[in-house]
C-alpha cells in the first residue's frame, strides 16, 4: 500500500513546482530566523527556480559542531518538543530538535517508509533500532503507530530475549541494521530454527553501508524480503528514503520534505541523475532545524524513472561508503561495501570482517579479517590449521587485488570470532593509522 498517494505519486512536474514554492518559503524563513544563515545568505539572489539552489553554500557537519547545541535552531528552544544526539560514529555528537508539527512529520515519513516495505496497518512490527538518543527507535516507533500497526518496541541488544518475541508475538515486520538482522538469522539457526518457521515477511534495514550479497543472506537466513531504510539525524533520522518491496531498485526519496541532489565530492558542482557522488538534502518543510544544502558524506546516484510500484519520488541507490569512511590505500579509494561484496563471492566465507588498516612509513596496509563460515571449518579437518588455509587466503587477495586493485591481506578467522552487532552499528574499520 502507499500511505499517501497524494504525494507519493504526484506527477512530476506537480512535484516540481510544489518542491520550488517550499523551497522559496523555506530560504525566506532561514534567512529570518537563523544569523549563520542570515550571514552566509547575504547577496545571494531569490531563488526563481530549483536550479537557482545550486548558488547556495553546503551547509556541513562541522556548522553544527561549531553551533552545539542549539546554535542552528530557527525557534526558541521551549518550542522544541524533542531532542536527540546522533550516535557520533564520526566525532563529536550533535544535537538536533523537532518542533510538535515536525514530530507528526517524522511519524508520518516514517509510516510511509514502512508501507513502502511491506508493512500494512493492523501487521505486528519488531523494532530492534536501539531507543534513545539515536533517532532510529522512535522515528520507526511513531512511524509504526501511525500506519496502525501493533509496534513492539524491543530496541537493540539481548538477542535471545528477541528470538523469544519473535517466536511468541509472530511480528510481520523487523526494523534493524543489516548486521543485526545476520545476527539474528544466525541465532534461530543456531536454535535449529528454519526460515519457513519465522514469521517475519518484511525489513527495513539500514543506518550503516549494506550491499546486494548481505541482502541475499538475509532474505534467505530470515526468510524475508529486506529493503533498505536510509536516513540521518541532521534531515531527520530514519524516514527519508526507502525501497519498495515491489521493485528493490532504489529507495524512494520523500522528495516533499527532502530535496536531494548529487554533487561531484571534489568540485561540488551538481552531477546529473545515474551519476555517482555525494548526497546533498535541502529540508523543505522541517520548522526547528531545516537545513539548507546539507553535506551527508554519503555516495550514491539518483535515479527519476518512474517505478513499478507507482510511486514518482525520485530513488537514490544502496550507499556505496560515506566520503569520510573512504579508504585511501596506496592512492585507490576503497569503501568497505566494495571489499564486502568480494568476501561475499567466496563459499568459504562469511559476512563477519573488519578492515584494520595501520601505516608502514608512508604506505597504508590494510589487512581484512573475515571469518570462515561453519561448512568450511567443519570439512577442512583440523579447521583453520588445515593446510587449505594459505591457499584460500591467496585466493581472497588475489580477488581483491584483481578487481578493487590494490593489495590487501587476508586473515581468517574461526567461526564466532568475527566482529558482530550486537544491535548498534557496527564499525567495519580499525583505523590504527591515527594513533600513530
Ligand atoms: P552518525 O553519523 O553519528 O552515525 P546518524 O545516526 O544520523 O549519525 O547516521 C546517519 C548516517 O548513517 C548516514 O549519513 C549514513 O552514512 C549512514 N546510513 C544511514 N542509513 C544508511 C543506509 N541505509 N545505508 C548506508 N548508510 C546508511
Ligand atoms: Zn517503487
């Protein structure tokens, strides 16, 4: 089902012009209310058309960093009804409000994300995105409410007591990272659970880099139809963009309230739709903190051919890496997804790595850790000390080296002594190379 069809399929010229007369009202309002903006505003022309956004400034993390806490805010902070903190996987936290209409907001962009899923009013919803400061919980929360669902607001961690939940209040829908969601498949096999036996159809997974391969395994660990939920605490949280369960090929920007565009990461200048580069979102319609231009660091491409399931909003791919988990390794970018998506290639192995990456004088080494799955440890005798090991680890690196190309190690690791969720993010990079 689509929650409000009235925007989610409007034609695209409406959309255009809707997005436009937001846009005018949303500059006006900054301009009025916020001096960061006020300042970096001045002698910039009106904006006459969408293009005309492209003469604005990105605004970055560090504006709010250097505003903490309440430097952003466009009304007094007693109209705030809500406050969060993003996780800070990259620094220091920053924090962000909601007014009353901008908390209806986030319920509705998120009822429309989980129908966008799968997810029907009257359906059971596992929310497993921890509670509390990070947006994931409640934003999913409100949103699961609001389509009329029976939202079960188990929060991340204690794995056994959600396979219990599972297995006693028979959810529909899980909400969760992509990495949960393996710990979790791995779980009910674990117990001698098969898939056909969990009563979970949809996911929304997300908030950390995912790929097609890690999709697969959990479709199939789950017995699910996973798509991919994508947001962040600065435009939101959870709630801006999702897939349709219909044709998993992008997710559905709620383009109404949030105006994305692609910039080329050196140049910023706009890149054209199919084109890979940072995601850049204008708030169109937030009233506490709207933010103009804002940087994600996110790499994906835009996509405004219409979709089977009706819908018009624009797609955005599965995000590649974010610019500041790129890895430069001998002058190749690397993003962890792409070392990902090769372990997941080899039988042999499993979703569990890490990348560690240390420095040698000048020269960045990047060793990968990933862990054999069970068959593997089970039928080469003797497990890792087998002497199938070393030829197994230089096929990995050769893959490695031959198709992201640049060399990296290969280490493999017993089965359970991979890093794993343990509801959270998880952090695929040991970077050793700053304490040095
Ligand atoms: P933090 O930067 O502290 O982790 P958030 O909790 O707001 O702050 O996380 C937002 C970031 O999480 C996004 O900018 C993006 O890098 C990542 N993210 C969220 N959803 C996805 C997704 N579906 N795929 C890849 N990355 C995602
Ligand atoms: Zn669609």
């Amino acid at each position: 089902m689509i929650f409000e069809p009235q925007f989610e399929t409007m034609p695209r010229e409406k959309l255009d012009a809707l997005q436009l007369e937001r846009l005018q009202r949303i500059v006006a309002y900054l301009r009025e209310r916020v001096p960061l903006y006020r300042e970096r505003l001045d002698g910039i022309p009106e904006i006459r058309s969408l293009e005309d956004l492209r003469s604005f400034p990105f605004t970055r993390k560090a504006d709010l960093r250097d505003t903490y806490p309440f430097g952003l805010f466009a009304v007094p902070r007693q109209e705030c009804v809500r406050l969060h903190a993003s996780s800070g996987t990259t620094g220091k936290p920053i924090v962000v409000a909601y007014t009353r209409d901008d908390v209806d907001l986030f319920a509705r962009v998120n009822a429309r994300v989980l129908a966008m899923a799968g997810g029907e009013p009257g359906m059971v919803l596992h929310n497993a995105y921890g509670y509390g400061l990070f947006t994931g919980g409640l934003g999913l929360h409100y949103g699961g409410e609001r389509l009329g669902m029976t939202v079960v607001p188990v929060s991340g961690g204690m794995t056994e007591r959600q396979l219990g939940l599972i297995e006693d209040l028979c959810p529909d829908v899980i909400t969760c990272t992509p990495s949960y969601a393996l710990t979790l498949a791995q779980a009910f096999a674990e117990r001698g659970v098969t898939p056909d036996e969990i009563s979970l159809r949809f996911a929304c997974v997300g908030a950390e880099p995912w790929t097609e391969s890690m999709r697969a395994e959990i479709d199939a660990g789950l017995g699910i139809r996973a798509t991919n939920i994508y947001g962040l605490s600065e435009i939101i949280g959870p709630g801006v963009s999702n897939e349709c369960v219909e044709a998993r090929k992008g997710s559905h920007v709620n383009e109404d309230h949030f105006l994305p565009e692609i910039v080329d990461p050196e140049s910023g200048e706009p890149l054209p739709d199919g084109e890979q580069g940072v995601l850049v979102f204008t708030t169109l319609t937030k009233q506490a903190l709207p933010l103009l231009r804002y940087w994600t660091g996110d790499i994906t491409s835009l996509d405004r051919e219409p979709c089977a399931c009706g819908r018009t909003l624009a797609r955005m791919a599965l995000i590649a890496g974010r610019t500041d988990d790129m890895l430069i390794v001998r002058g190749v970018n690397v993003y962890p997804t792409q070392v990902e998506a090769m372990l997941l290639q080899v039988p042999e192995l499993t979703p569990h790595y890490r990348l560690v990456v240390t420095r040698e004088g000048t020269l960045d080494e990047v060793e990968v850790e990933v862990e054999v799955s069970e068959s593997y440890s089970d039928a080469a005798a003797g497990g890792l000390e087998s002497d199938t090991r070393r030829p197994l680890e230089d096929r990995v690196e050769k893959l490695i080296r031959e198709t992201i190309g640049t060399s990296m190690r290969v280490t493999l690791l017993a089965p359970g002594d991979g890093p794993r969720s343990e509801g959270g993010k998880l952090a695929r990079v040991d970077d050793r190379r700053r304490l040095a």
